[in-house]
C-alpha cells in the first residue's frame, strides 16, 4: 500500500499531484484495517494479549541509485559485453579478473568485494581489503543526485553494526540518501539514478523505525506511548505474556507496561 500509494497523499513528495483521486487511499485502508482489528478484539478473552508489531517503518522514495551501474562507471565491476536491455547481475558475463566489487538491489543495498581466497576468482589481495572497503564507502559518501547535490549515502561495515555475522557477510551495507533512495542492482540502464523501479513504480521505501502496539484486556494501560522500546524487546515480551523462562543471552527485555 506505502509502495504503491505514498505519492498521492504526501504533499511533499516529487511525483505529488494536488487533487488527485487517491489522496485518501492510504488513510482509508488505515481506517478499514482498524475497523478488522477491532472486531476481533471484542472476540477475545479477558485472558489474551495482542501486540501489532512491525519489523520496520515507511518513508517517501525520491528515487533509486542503479548500484551495480555506478560500480562500473567507477571501474569496480567490469563486463564482458553489455547487456541487451535491463537484465540482472546474474544474467550478465562479469569479467571477473578485473572486478573488484559488485551490489544488489534492495531497500538498502549490499556490497561484495571480490577477495582473493575467498570468492573463486578473486583479486583483492587481503592485505588490501580494508583499504578498498574504506575507498569504496568514502566514493558512495559523495554519491550526488542527478542535480550534483550530495545526498547523505552512509555505508555500514556489518561488524560495526550487528553482534555477529554468520556466513558471508556483505562486505558494505549502504543506505543510500538515509533510505530516501532504493538500491538497483539491474544492469543496462546506462544511467546511476532512476526514478523507476526495476519491478515497476514505487512511491516509498523502508524507514528505521517501526511500531509496536501493546493491549492488554487485563490491565488499563492509558494508551500512552512506550517509549525505548527495540525491536528485540519482542521476544523476550511475548516469552514472558506465556510465562515461560527469558533465555540469559536474549539481547532484548521484556516491555514494561506498568
């Protein structure tokens, strides 16, 4: 629904048009899913509690970076001969001994370096891999949109940012524009920017934050707002609305909603 129909009720947004049919769509199916929950609701028990939760939020999409394009335009990734038409990485004939580095698509977008010892033909010697990961995130820091204007990208390394890293992590986590522009990893485009989906239009992208909503028939909470809480606080909340034991290495805690 974000995806489809942010465009028409944000004012704000580039492809805005005032007036049109769909201002009230997203609204309007708020409405009709508040009125679903609330009908099942008054089917529950004095004995069940609900959480509505999100993994994550929504925001406006101004546009998408085509990363694997951008990569070759830098001399990162290079082709054994362009593709016809938009095709996928896969569907294309990389020459791998002269890439050094590759990215899909995404709401954020994920970078693979192409190290030696660790990909079948790789060529970034590992001595050298810190080093070009340091370049390759300080070049997509200076990513600009069509106008020259830098938009904010931020590149993450994993272990910077998550506990542990199972397998074979990306290399880079980039969020391109604070997440305000997508990830392509479609070839043939020819161009860094589009404003199109490779999938189709798309008004909106992930955002950080997401939501949690705590009812609890037992207790009256007073609808106020939970504040701090964390997505890894859910498990541990709904573990202990069971009675059953928070395991010790849990990340998260129980929600307080006294």
């Amino acid at each position: 629904m974000h995806h489809g129909f942010w465009k028409f009720f944000d004012a704000t947004h580039p492809k805005h048009e005032p007036g049109n049919p769909y201002e009230n769509a997203i609204r309007d199916y708020y409405v009709h899913l508040d009125a679903q929950i609330g009908e099942r609701l008054a089917l529950l028990d004095e004995e069940t509690a609900v959480l509505v939760v999100s993994d994550h939020g929504a925001k406006p999409m101004v546009g998408g970076i085509c990363f694997n394009e951008w990569l070759k335009q830098e001399g990162y990734l290079v082709l054994e001969h362009q593709p016809a038409g938009i095709v996928p990485l896969e569907k294309c004939e990389v020459d791998w001994s002269r890439t050094q580095a590759w990215g899909s698509g995404g709401y954020y977008a994920r970078l693979f370096l192409n190290v030696k010892g660790r990909e079948p033909e790789g060529i970034i010697e590992p001595e050298d891999y810190e080093r070009v990961r340091d370049e390759l995130a300080e070049r997509i820091a200076a990513i600009t949109d069509p106008e020259g204007k830098p938009i904010g990208s931020v590149a993450y390394k994993p272990e910077d940012i998550y506990a542990e890293g199972n397998n074979i992590a990306p290399d880079l986590i980039v969020y391109f524009g604070n997440l305000g522009w997508r990830s392509l990893g479609s070839l043939g485009t020819g161009q860094v920017h589009t404003f199109e989906n490779d999938t189709g239009p798309d008004d909106a992208n992930h955002a950080q934050q997401g939501m949690v909503i705590y009812f609890d028939p037992k207790r009256n909470l007073g609808g106020r707002e939970m504040k701090g809480s964390k997505l890894l606080d859910i498990a541990p909340t709904v573990l202990n609305e069971f009675g059953m034991p928070v395991p010790q290495n849990m990340i998260g805690h129980v929600l307080k909603v006294n």
